[in-house]
C-alpha cells in the first residue's frame, strides 16, 4: 500500500494517508520524550526497535481476541494500521507501583501490591495528564461508560496476556499504557498506540535491570542496547 500525504507530524510518530481512507501508514522516528516532554533526545535506531517490539505485542494481543490497530508491518520503521479516531485517555495497567505513582503513594519503586490495577489518565499536555475516574472521563466527553468499561476489561486482559508472553522472555512487564480509539470504518472501539518500551515498564526478571525508557528518564544510559535485549527476546520466542 502506497504512502500518501503526512496527516499528522507527532514528536515521536509520523501518520501517512494511504489509498484506503480507512488504513494509515505509522512511521516511528528516534526521538524520545519524558517528563511531559520536558526531556528530549534522538536515539539512532529507536523507531526501528519500537516499531519491531510494538508489531510483535500488538500482533500477539490481534491473535489472542484483543483487537488493536496494527495490520501489518511495511518497512524498518514503519507499520500499516486502521485508522481509528483517538480517545484522549491513557489507560494504564499496573502490576507493581513504579515511578510518579510509586513518589504519589510514598511507598518504594517497584512495590507489589496484591491487586492488578487500571488508572485513567486524562492525556492533556497543558494539563500534564492528570489522574481521572470513569466519571470526570464522561463529564468531558471523552469516552461514555460502556466505552470506558470495555477498554479498562480490555486493558486487564491485554496486561495478563503480554505479561505472560514476556515472562516467556525472562521479562517482567511492571505496568504499560494503552490508548483506544474508534475504528473510521466501523467504530469499533480498539487499542490505537505503540506497545513498547517506550510507553511500559519491563524489567529483567533475573537482574531487576530496567529495558524501558526508565534508563533514559534515569540517565542509565544504554537505551538502545536494552530495547534491543527486548527485541532479540521476543524473536528468539518465535512467535510465527
Ligand atoms: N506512560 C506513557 N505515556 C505517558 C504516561 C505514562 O507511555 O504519557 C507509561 C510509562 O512509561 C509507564 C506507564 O505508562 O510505563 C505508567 O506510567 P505512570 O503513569 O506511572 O507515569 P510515570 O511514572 O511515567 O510518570
């Protein structure tokens, strides 16, 4: 499928139009931001890994009955997707407490609660994506509650599924941020974001080493070597 004109210039994705109004071509550059994008730096080669790392996950969650965006990869760094309308609601799942949250609730990075969790997250730049409930998620018009219902089950099952995957890879997914949007051809309601390093925590479950973008938020360095450790893990599982 032909890439057409650029749609939408993020800082860390392109969107291309193709001959299907419906399909868009998603381009994953090298920048990475943190911190409501007060931190910023170009990693060479990073888009090409999270856009690896994201076909894997998304295929895998497609082929286990939870439908996301991604069809199909199409180049290094690129990968064609439905084209949905996006719902501005980060829903992040959490198996352990980790970084702002674990700072929020006083208790140490990288606590172990008894429960799984879902948050809302208004996804607000100005507003630096505050924490919401179901309710202040309707009273704006976001998503109504049969929708946020679905994509906070949605996001249960998607956490079970990819953490059991990763364990598969000796690594251990500690929380992850999905977003939804709604399907332009039939308004079906499917995850529409990266799944990768980039948007969750995954440590190695034998040396507790951070493989996510926590290394560069932290200064830990070594950011493409250990999207990279992600990469070949999941590969070496052979998933197809
Ligand atoms: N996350 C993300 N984008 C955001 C906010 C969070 O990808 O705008 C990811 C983040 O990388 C982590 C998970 O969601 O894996 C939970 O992040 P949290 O809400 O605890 O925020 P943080 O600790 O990053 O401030």
């Amino acid at each position: 499928m032909d890439k057409k004109q650029l749609l939408f210039d993020g800082n860390e994705k392109r969107v291309f139009a193709t001959d299907d109004p419906d399909k868009v071509i998603i381009r994953y550059k090298d920048v990475t931001l943190a911190y409501n994008s007060i931190k910023r730096a170009r990693f060479d080669g990073k888009g090409v890994l999270t856009n690896k790392i994201s076909a894997i996950l998304l295929g895998y969650l497609n082929e286990n009955g939870i439908k996301t965006h991604f069809l199909e990869t199409v180049g290094d760094r690129e990968q064609l997707c439905r084209k949905i309308d996006i719902i501005p609601v980060e829903v992040i799942w959490r198996k352990r407490i980790a970084g702002s949250l674990a700072a929020r609730l006083g208790v140490e990075d990288g606590f172990l609660p008894g429960n799984t969790m879902v948050d809302l997250r208004y996804n607000n730049d100005e507003l630096e994506d505050p924490f919401i409930n179901r309710h202040h998620a309707v009273a704006l018009g976001l998503a109504n509650y049969d929708e946020l219902e679905k994509m906070i089950t949605s996001a249960r099952i998607a956490g079970t599924l990819l953490e059991n995957l990763l364990h598969r890879a000796g690594i251990e997914l500690v929380d992850m941020k999905l977003e939804f949007g709604r399907a332009t051809d039939n308004g079906e309601l499917i995850i529409s974001d990266e799944i990768s390093p980039d948007t969750c925590r995954m440590w190695d479950e034998e040396t507790g080493e951070r493989l996510d973008k926590d290394r560069f938020r932290l200064d830990l360095s070594d950011v493409v070597a250990s999207y990279q450790t992600v990469l070949d893990r999941l590969e070496n599982l052979n998933l197809k």
